[in-house]
C-alpha cells in the first residue's frame, strides 16, 4: 500500500509554475530518488509532499488528505530534512539531535527512555556521537549534515523526505549516509531523497523521478529512468553507464 502518494501535484512560486502535474507514489520500504536539473522542481515538489508548501492536487497519507492530519501528528509521521539546513541557536550536537523527538512529546514532558534511545540510535547511525558535546556552530558543514539527519531520524517517522543529504560530505560519509537510508527503507520507512549525483541514484534507488521544467521526465527503475537518451534530454550531456566491480559507473559529457 501506499504510504503518501501524490495526484496532479501542483506549486507555484511567484505566480510561476515550477512543478506541474506530478503524481507519485511512495511505499513502505521504497528509497525514491528525485533527480533533474537546477531548476526541475525537486526541492518544491518535496516541500509540497511534506505539506511544507501551499499546492494544487492531492497529497495523500495513509489514503488520507495529508492536510487533514494536525501539525504534530504529521510530523510524527513524516520528517523532512532541508537542503543545507541552518542552526542558528548555540546548541549542542546531543540537544540539536534530540529537538527531533518533540513531536512525541506533550507539552511539558521530559523525554523518556524511549526518546533516549531514539536519540542514541540516530546519533549512532549518523556518525556523530562523538561530537554530542560540540556546539552545532563549530562543526564543519558534512558534520552539522549528518547531525541534522541525526535529528530527522530520531523522530522514527514512516516516511523521510531528505533534500540533498549528501551534498558537502566527502565519499566516504556520501556513502555512508546512502547505506544508511537504504537499510532504513530496509525496515520499511519510505525514503525520498533529492540527488544530484546521478551514480548514487543509479547504485542505491529502487526507483527514479526524472524531473525537468517542473514535469516528471521518466519514472522507474533507475537503469530505465535514467537511460542515455533521457539523460540527453533532461540535462543535455551524452552519458554512458557501465557496471564495474558490480556497480553501476557513469561517465558524461556535454553535448555540443
């Protein structure tokens, strides 16, 4: 079943439409790639399947109007993690991760061994429990990244919506954080993540949107959505994908 799924999926931005007509479908245990140009969309339509921006077209959850759920039950549910996210209070790696578990918190409730061991898990998951004592402010850009998907996965939400996770970080953590949100589709969170390196799309998705001029493209399997002919089209390069040590390697280059 359908964990969110998107009909007719509309945004506007200064009078002007950057995503048209979009529909999607995530399950539970899917890792979906975004990917397309500057420009395609990628980063409204998630805001908008996160409820995040004002749409046209229907955004279900569950089989229910997502705008239908109050604004803590839907961020019980669903976690949304910015492209370059700022923190722009003095706290702690520990305290920044923890803000994540608030939307199961009433009002004035401590956290509860349950919300300690969210929190640990995400930390650990991430990479960054030895920085729990740091301020935020000092850490490098891949380290305060990993630190805020830390705090988007301490909230245990069915679905995560990640716009470009991985930018910043070098190969190492890139891969790290891929391995990481294809074991959490593993236990059957619906993960959504904004690409633009297309060979980590090619190694880690189950399925692809293609986005360009706000319009899906091509959708599938990542082999089919993301084939030489397609990749011309949406992003004018000649591209060649080849499997190397059971990998898929691309190479591209730009067409005259």
């Amino acid at each position: 079943m359908n964990v969110l799924q998107a009909r007719a999926l509309g945004v506007s931005l200064g009078g002007r439409a950057v995503v048209s007509g979009v529909d999607l479908d995530i399950e539970a245990g899917d890792l979906v790639g975004l990917v397309g140009p500057n420009g395609a969309g990628k980063t409204s339509l998630l805001r908008a399947l996160a409820g995040l921006a004002p749409s046209t077209g229907t955004v279900s959850f569950d089989g229910h109007p997502l705008a239908a759920l109050p604004p803590a039950a839907r961020a019980r549910r669903i976690a949304y993690l910015a492209q370059g996210g700022q923190v722009y209070w003095p706290l702690t790696v520990a305290r920044l991760v923890a803000l994540g578990r608030l939307p199961h918190l009433d009002a004035w409730t401590r956290p509860g061994p349950a919300d300690a061991a969210a929190i640990a898990a995400a930390m650990a998951a991430c990479e960054v429990t030895p920085l729990a004592a740091r301020s935020v402010a000092s850490l490098s850009g891949g380290e305060r990244a990993r630190a805020l998907l830390a705090r988007a996965l301490a909230g245990e939400p069915r679905v995560l919506l990640a716009d470009e996770p991985v930018a910043g970080l070098d190969p190492y953590h890139q891969l790290g954080v891929m391995d990481l949100l294809q074991a959490r589709a593993g236990q059957g969170c619906g993960v959504v993540v904004v690409l633009h390196d297309l060979a980590l799309a090619l190694r880690y998705c189950h399925r692809v949107y293609l986005l360009a001029e706000g319009k899906v493209l091509a959708s599938g399997a990542p082999r089919e959505a993301l084939n030489a002919e397609l990749l011309a089209r949406a992003y004018g390069v000649r591209a060649t994908i080849a499997d190397i040590a059971g990998q898929p390697a691309l190479t591209m280059e730009r067409l005259r």
